[in-house]
C-alpha cells in the first residue's frame, strides 16, 4: 500500500509540529509513506466561498500530485470531507477529484489499519475533545449529538482511548461548531469569536487540560482566542498528542544486550 | 445595513447573546430527549422526507384534487398567483361582508404577504391571537422566530410592554400574570371578531381538509366563533394523503418544542352550517423554486423552527438580524430567492457546522444548499470587494508549490520581523478578539527536507562506519 501525505496548506505554514508529528507517528508505527511535492491546497477555501473554478483547479492538481497513491492521508477532518463530497459540483454535475475516494483522514485511516494494536502509550492528562463539524457530520466519525442513527466509531476517541492515564472530560455542549468557517471567521468575526468563546468556557468548565482536535483550523481559532484572555488551556492536534504518547520503539537487541 | 452589522450589535450585548443562546439550547435539548423517545426516529424523518419530495413531484394534480375535494365539502378555493393577490382576495372577502375586526392565528405566510398592514390601510382590525405573536404585534416588531415569535425577548421587556399597552401594573413580570393579562384582553377580541384568519401545517388533497397545528387554543376559538374562516396556506403545504398525516404530526411538536405533540391540532373540512370557509392558496414565488433542482427540497419545510434552535449562528445573532421573515438556516435558503442581492450576506451567515441538516424532520439538505447559493453568488460576481480580492489572491499563490512556498516564506519572515503590535493592526479583524498564532521560521516542507537530509547524512554515516568496521 503507497500512502500519500498530504499536509494542508495553512498547516505547513502556520502549525508544521502537527507535520511533523504525523511523520513521527508514522515512523514509529511502520507505516511507509510518501509527501508529493506537487501538493498545495485542497481548495476547500475556494469552495466554501462559491467559487467552484477555483476549487476545480486546485481539486485537478490534488488529483495529479496523489494519482500514483493507493491512500492519500491528510491529519485534517475538514479538507479531508471536502475532498471526499465536495469535489463535485452540485450546480453543474461537473466532477473533478477522483482521489476522494482513497482520501483518509488521519485518525480514520488509523483506526482502519488498526495501527495502534498494541502498542500501548501514555498520555495522563485531562484532555477536552473539540468534535470537528466536518469530521463528524461529513466524514460521519461518530454520530453527531442530534442523530438518532445506529452508533459509529469515533476515530478520535477510538484513538485517545486506547492510552493509560487519559482523562475524556465530558463537555456540556459535545459537536458544537468552533465558529472557525473559514472566511465567515473574518467576514462574521463577531459572531465567530463568540461561537469559539463559548467552546473555550465549556472546556474550562469540564476541567480540560489540552484541548485536541482532528481538525488545526478549529484549533487556531480556539486557541487565538484563549491566549488572547490569557486562558490556561493548552491546544494541540491529536496526531501530536498520539506522537508523544506512544510507547518509544521497542529497543533493538543490541541496544538491550549491550556491546558485546 | 445586513446581517453581518446587525449580527454583530445583537452578539455586543453578551449577556443578552448568552442567555438566547441558552433560551434555544433548551428547545433543542429538548427536541433531543423527545427524539429518543421515538423508537425509529431516523426512519421516519425518512419516510417524512419521502412523503414531501412526492408530494413536492406531484404538487399540481395533488392541488387539483385538494380543490375539488375542498369545495365538495363546502369550502370556497381562491389561487393567488403572489403576495398582493393573496392580500387583494382577503382584503376582498372582508369588505365584501363588512367586517373590520379580526383575530388571526400565527401564520408565516400572512407575515410573508404583509397581510396585516395591508389589511389595517383598509381599516381593518387585525389582532394577533397567539401570545407570542400578539407580544411582537404589540411591540410593531417583526417576529424573530417562526415557532416562538417572542424567543428574543425577556418577561421584564413583555412586562413593559403590556404596560404600555394594556395598563399592566409597572415591574411586572411573573409570566403566569402577564398571560392571565393577554388572555382576558385577548378574550373580549375573539367574542368581537367577525372573521378569524389562520395559517396551515397540512392541506390533504385526499379529503380536501386542512390542519392546523397550535398550543393555545386560539386557532379554535378564532375559527368557532366568527362566521367566516379564511385559511391561507402556501403551495408547498399540500401532502397526498390523511394516512401521511400521522408521520408529521409526530414529528413537528417534537422538532419544533420537544413535545409529543401540540395541545391541539385542529382538523377543518368544509364550512359548517351557516358558516362560510374560504381557502387562499399562495403561490408568491414557491412554483419558481420547485423548478430550481437545486433549492426544491427546501419546499418540504414543515417551518418547525429545529434549524433556527440548533444554528449556532442563530442562537448568537438572534432572529432579527436575518432582515426576513424566515430567519435561521431554511431563511437563509428561501429568501435569496425572493431577492438575491438585498440577501447575499445570508448563505454566508453559517460556518457550514451541518446541524440543521441533522435535525431536520424532512431532511432538507440545507448546508449543500447554502453552499449552493454562494454558488450562484460567486458566478454572479456578487462579492464582498475584500472577499474578491483575497480569494484572487489565494488562488494564484496557491496555483503552484512555488507560490506556496514564496508567499509563505515571505509572509512569515514579514511577520517574524515586524513589531508585533503593528502585524497585530495588520491582521485585523482576526487579531481584534484572536491572537495570532505563533510564526513558525520555517514551513513543514522546509524541515521535512532538513530531516530527510539529515536522516541520508547519518545514514550515510553509519554505512561509512559500518563499511571501516569491517575493514578494520
């Protein structure tokens, strides 16, 4: 199995620790991967605004940067589930994007491999899951607070769950939106930064140490808004809380054995 | 001014924001518990849906029968083709008979039309009878919800409000007193009134009758005492069958409020003796959507407000802010198709989160649609001048790694360089409430090169290392 890489673009720019801690889980989890150089940005952005020629074009280089991968990986909820359903134009039935059906996001493409069996971690910490709206009402990871339908895996929590000494705080409000949007987050600033206050209160409240999330856009949102009221609430990815919490590779039995 | 700068003086009141927040939470806790309750919820949204979009195919020959089924039973049909015939043809039937007082139920589609004000130039009375209704009619406001008209007010402000208008005493603000009040003054309006106007849920064309959902009674007295009825009902109303009734009558009060179902639902089939009973079918842009494939769905709307109280835009920014009659989710869906331009900035008021399509009882697809509609804006060029320029902008540095890898650089280095407070100005308006997120020196790509070297370097030197061992 050839699995891609694809690391957004804002992620690259603004966060690359959650890049690199992919690589490192990867690495630690024998799992072979590849980073097209050719990639740049899913176009959800462009899509989200109406402009789907825009989208299209960026859907098409996506498609020629990960068309020799059998997995295209991505530690995104958001561009993943837009790769996946939005590639398509509803208006015109035009479609570009055929890596959407072999596109993952991280957590979910985890839990298919079934990469954590066994492998124990550590994370002893009060940690507060932000649901990512895409994720779990796009991609389906879990089932959203208003379903009624049949119980889902949540990849995340699948996840975070299997390690020693983690605490889940229960949040009183669990999937609601972080008020990110992409340009509504400017456009609907006020609104935005409410929506993302009222999120940051019911994590303090559940008594969360680390925020984490599928998602680093929720995050940034989150984040600048906390640091900004000087909140203590730390936000991290949850590739970089797996990365960190996985058991160190089993030594090598030269290492164990000592110079002969 | 739009929803944006409306929006935006609603949520500068935090407190007021907080607590209507937590006013429609409430609702939709509750439209959770009650959904539960319901053994196959899932399936009979679905089968709800089903019915609709059947319903919505066979929508001309289904209006047909309704007609000839109404009118065996002793009702009079009017069609009114948009909001001023529907208007002329009531305003028509009151005048033909003399009446200039009125009661009438909660109906959204008599608020659409500008029924009311049409009908007061005429000296008419109108008299809102549901309290929610009533308060806002009070207050010469629109209302802000469509289930709970009043959800954006506080008892201290309804207090006011019949004190200004009714004589109640100042400070009062105990609800059971306040709708003591409105009841008793309500009354002397219903034993008055010499026609009583209401809205409809359901029009079945199987038997040509109409139902009416409500929860205090008034749909029933305004249409028992009065000689004439006249019920208006939008296109989109009609549904095939009495059997298909059952399937909506569980899901609306449970959608709407979380109860099992409304304290009355009231059946009307033909006038009664000595009474007259005139229905006014509205068109007033609906057959236009139908022809739109994309937006149709939104047709199914059973207008049980979920959307509205599980929109965390709408619950931050308040019914009023929409500038429709229909706020929320489905507003921001059927009102660009009235008018696309004064209503641009809705299908943009939604950070696409999804939940309303998740608790939708007829499962209208409204986030696709909302993106849809910025669709037809963005072909149409109908941009913010900021949004054009940024999205332009994006796309050419994001066309190439190349620009990727130039803008970002250049950017982060101007960020990293510059005094803090001014990247700060700079980055408005994300920096007025965020901070902006430390600048990392380098991008991922860049350290994921010098790891890679790094990892052939030392690899490199464990061959060489290897390779002397075993020459030595």
């Amino acid at each position: 199995m050839r699995v891609g890489l694809f690391i957004p673009c804002y992620v690259d720019q603004l966060r690359p620790e959650v890049g690199l801690a992919v690589v490192r889980l990867f690495e630690r989890l024998g799992i072979d991967f590849e980073i097209p150089d050719a990639q740049t940005c899913c176009g959800q952005p462009f899509s989200t605004a109406g402009e789907q020629g825009q989208a299209e074009r960026l859907a098409r280089r996506f498609d020629a940067a990960f068309a020799a991968f059998d997995v295209v990986v991505t530690p995104s909820g958001s561009c993943a589930a837009h790769v996946r359903h939005r590639f398509s134009d509803r208006r015109t039935g035009r479609r570009a994007g055929e890596a959407g059906g072999r596109t993952r996001e991280l957590c979910e493409f985890l839990v298919e491999i079934d990469a954590l069996r066994g492998i124990g971690g550590r994370l002893p910490r009060r940690i507060g899951l932000h649901a990512s709206c895409h994720a779990l009402r796009e991609l389906r990871h879990g089932n959203p607070s208003e379903s009624r339908e049949p119980p889902r895996v949540e990849p995340v929590r699948a996840l975070l769950g299997g390690l020693a000494g983690i605490e889940l705080v229960e949040l009183a409000r669990r999937d609601e939106c972080c008020g990110f949007g992409g340009l509504f987050s400017i456009e609907q600033e006020a609104v935005s930064c409410r929506m993302g206050l009222d999120r940051i209160a019911d994590h303090e409240r559940a008594g969360a140490e680390i925020v984490t999330s599928s998602d680093v856009s929720c995050l940034l949102q989150l984040e600048g808004l906390a640091r900004r009221r000087g909140s203590p609430l730390a936000f991290r990815h949850v590739a970089e809380l797996l990365a960190d919490a996985l058991a160190p590779e089993p030594p090598a039995p030269e290492a164990i054995d000592g110079p002969r | 001014m739009g929803h944006v700068s409306r929006a935006r003086a609603f949520v500068a009141d935090a407190e007021r924001t907080g607590w209507h927040d937590q006013a429609l939470w409430f609702v939709r806790a509750k439209r959770d518990a009650a959904a539960d309750l319901v053994p196959d919820w899932e399936a009979l949204r679905s089968e709800a849906a089903a019915i609709k979009r059947e319903a919505l195919e066979r929508l001309p020959e289904l209006w047909i029968e309704f007609e000839a089924q109404a009118r065996r039973a002793g009702a009079v049909v009017h069609w009114a083709r948009d909001a001023e015939e529907h208007n002329t043809i009531v305003a028509g039937l009151l005048r033909e008979r003399g009446i200039t007082r009125v009661v009438k139920s909660k109906s959204m589609l008599t608020e659409e039309c500008g029924l009311n004000p049409h009908l007061e130039r005429q000296g008419i009375e109108v008299v809102d009878t549901d309290l929610g209704e009533r308060i806002v009619q009070l207050r010469h406001e629109p209302p802000s919800h469509i289930v709970m008209p009043a959800i954006h007010l506080r008892r201290g402000e309804v207090g006011e409000t019949f004190t200004r208008t009714m004589g109640a005493p100042p400070g009062l603000d105990d609800p059971d007193a306040l709708t003591a009040l409105a009841r008793s003054d309500l009354r002397a309006r219903f034993l008055a009134a010499q026609a009583g106007i209401t809205g409809v849920n359901f029009a079945v064309a199987e038997t040509g009758s109409l139902v009416v959902v409500s929860n205090e009674g008034n749909v029933d007295l305004g249409t028992a005492l009065p000689r004439l009825h006249i019920a208006c009902v939008g296109l989109e109303k009609i549904v095939p069958a009495q059997r298909d009734l059952p399937v909506f009558l569980r899901l609306l009060a449970r959608s709407a409020t979380g109860q099992a179902i409304s304290a009355y639902t009231s059946h009307f089939r033909g006038a009664m003796p000595e009474r007259e009973l005139h229905v006014v079918i509205v068109d007033n842009g609906r057959s236009r959507l139908l022809a739109e494939p994309e937006f149709r769905e939104a047709l199914a709307c059973i207008r049980c407000g979920a959307c509205l109280n599980t929109c965390p835009v709408y619950r931050r920014s308040g019914g009023h802010s929409y500038g429709t009659v229909i706020p929320g989710p489905i507003g921001s869906v059927l009102e660009p198709a009235r008018d696309l331009v004064a209503h641009a900035e809705l299908p943009h008021a939604c950070t696409l989160c999804g939940s309303c399509a998740e608790v939708c009882p007829v499962r209208i697809p409204l986030p696709q649609q909302l993106l849809a509609w910025r669709g037809v804006l963005a072909a149409r060029g109908i941009h913010p001048r900021r949004r054009r320029i940024a999205l332009r902008l994006a796309a050419e540095i994001l066309a190439r790694p190349i620009g990727l890898r130039l803008f970002g650089g250049l950017g982060r280095a101007l960020v990293r360089a510059l005094p803090a407070a001014f990247v700060d100005r700079l980055a408005r308006p994300w920096t007025r409430q965020r901070a902006l997120p430390p600048i990392p020196a380098s991008s991922f790509r860049t350290l994921w090169k010098r790891r890679q070297s790094a990892a052939r370097a030392s690899a490199g030197a464990r061959d060489a290392g290897d390779a002397g061992m075993e020459g030595g």
